[in-house]
C-alpha cells in the first residue's frame, strides 16, 4: 500500500477512537537500547509509553524465579568470568546451576556471542558497559507496582514460562513455582494487567487444568513445524487448532512472519491468521518488531507497524522499541 494512503488510513483510524491502538509489549525491556532484562531496560521502556513489560523466567538453585531469556546465562553476563569451572558438559553456564545470592554477584551486559565475544546487535549498548544486576521476578513486579503506583498508570507484566518440559527434566517444577508468585501480587484474574505466556501446549494445558490458573494465557507458536514439548506449530495455526486453542488462551503469539510475510517489499504479503484467530475468539501478538533487523518484506518500521496494524490488524506485539511503536 502507498505509504501516503496507509498514513491517511492510519489517522482515520485514529479518529474513529472506538478501536484501540494494538498493545506495545516491551520484549525483554526497551532492549533496543538497553541490556535486555535490566531494570534500567524495563524503566525506559516504562517510560517509552508501553503498555506491558516481558518477563522471561527460569529458576535459580534454589527454586527462585529470575528474569533470563535463557535457561544458560553466559551470553548476557560475565557468569565464565566469575565462575570458571561452573559449566556443565556442553560448555554452557546454566542459572540452575547458581543461588541467587551467586547469581547477584553477576554483571549483566549486552548479549553476546560467549565463543567470539562479539555483540548480537552491533548498533546497541555496547557489551561489557555498565553496571546491571540480575532481577528476581518478584524484584520486578515489586518494580513495576511502585513505578505504576509513582505514576497512576497500570503498565502491564508478560512473563513468559521458559522450558518448562526441561526444568521437570532436572527436576523443577517452573510454573507451579511461579503462579503463587503472581497470585500473590494479584495476577491472577483475567481483567488483570498480566499475560502469561508459553511455547509448550502441553504446559499451556496443565496451567489451565492440573494448576488452576485463571488469568490471561497467551499461546506462543515458533512458526512452522514441531517446537519444545513437541509442540506442534503447523496444526495450532490451522482453523481446527485454532479453535481448539480458543478453549484454553486468550491468544496467540507467532512470529511476525506469520502475519507479513514475503522475500521483498514487492512480495510482501499480509496472511490471513490475525483475521483466522480473530474468528476463533483469539488476539494476535506477533514477536518481535526490532529496528536494527528488519523483514526483508518492509523497508522501514512503519512500513512494518501498517501492515502489521491496519492490514494485519493484530492485537498486540512484542518489541524492542517501544518508543517507535508508541509514537505513531
Ligand atoms: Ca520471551
């Protein structure tokens, strides 16, 4: 679509005011410009206008929630430089493997390739830069209370459930570690501002049935094919597995390929999930608008933002920046 015209499209929208503008969800903080899962990043991205902030959550030694994308903890702290000797058989560092007392005395930095030392993101925060430390989940949502409480807004939490099928596999029980966490901060109904998320169906199961968990669920799908938990992505994106999610969550959160997809701006093609989902009573929110990696279908951020916006019309989406989300 001529950008002209989706602009004009774009505050037409905006005047009629009944629809709402999609959800911003900070993936992992305004990581964009800060290392991910800082408080500092969570801040900016508070700051930014967002309305939910994304906690990824494994558990330490000692059964204790902490914000990590990863279940290993070596590409996003100095965790080899502290503790040589503490990897396990493949090399890695994993935040099992520390108490959080250990895990404090980390320096969390932007994330890096451990092998080459080399910056995932070049244009970001620099690596190494700074002083960050580790954040319990319940450091965070204490956070992100007083900061609603400072400002009189609701900014929302995402946390999302990592590994769960592995942490039983080591013997850890994830998510029934973390849901009296959030119902202990009051989480746990659905018109609270909270979103749990998950890429395992079989765990998306157990939190409806075995766990009782009453609040918002979003189902996450990796694209094509099988996922963790042998998860099958292919089938939950077709009309019978979306209906069959609609009995369990409240939406989904694929890639934003699912949505927009195309090898140039030429090909660009928006799909017809959002609009499937739609049907089936399920919000879209696609992962992960990032500046600095672009699709090759968009030549720009808000090429991305109408498409996914006013032709998509998805629900949600997770990014690194905020601000330029926020701002149209
Ligand atoms: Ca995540």
């Amino acid at each position: 679509m001529p950008r002209l015209l989706a602009l004009l499209l774009l505050s037409l929208g905006g005047l009629a005011a009944a629809e709402p503008r999609p959800l911003i969800i900070a993936h992992r903080g305004a990581s964009g410009y800060l290392p991910e899962h800082t408080l500092a990043a969570k801040a900016l991205a508070y700051g930014q206008g967002a309305d939910f902030l994304e906690q990824d959550v494994v558990l330490s030694k000692d059964g204790v929630p902490v914000i990590f994308h990863d279940t290993h903890i070596d590409t996003t702290t100095d965790v080899a430089k502290k503790f040589p000797g503490r990897q396990r058989a493949d090399g890695r560092f994993y935040a099992l493997d520390f108490s959080v007392a250990e895990l404090k005395q980390l320096n969390v930095t932007e994330r890096f390739n451990p092998k080459t030392g080399k910056a995932a993101f070049p244009k970001r925060f620099p690596v190494g830069v700074g002083s960050f430390q580790v954040v319990t989940l319940e450091e965070e949502i204490q956070f992100i209370q007083a900061l609603n409480r400072s400002t009189g807004r609701n900014v929302g939490l995402y946390p999302e459930l990592k590994a769960p099928a592995w942490h039983r596999q080591e013997g850890r029980d994830l998510s029934a570690t973390v849901l009296p966490l959030l119902r202990k901060y009051g989480y746990d109904a659905k018109d609270s501002a909270c979103y749990l998320q998950c890429f395992e169906y079989a765990e998306i199961k157990r939190l409806r049935g075995e766990l009782g968990w009453s609040g918002k669920l979003i189902m996450l799908l990796g694209g094509k094919g099988k996922g963790p938990g042998e998860t099958d992505f292919t089938y939950l994106q077709t009309d019978a597995g979306l209906a069959e999610l609609a009995q369990l969550v409240d939406g989904i959160g694929p890639p934003i390929s699912s949505y927009v997809a195309g090898k140039t701006p030429a090909e660009r093609q928006v799909t017809d999930l959002a609009a499937r989902a739609r049907k089936a009573g399920l919000k879209s929110h696609p992962y992960t608008l990032r500046a600095d990696e672009l699709p090759k279908c968009v030549t720009s951020v808000d090429e991305l933002l109408s498409a996914l916006f006013t032709e998509a019309k998805v629900d949600g989406l997770f990014t690194d920046f905020p601000d330029l989300c926020i701002k149209r």
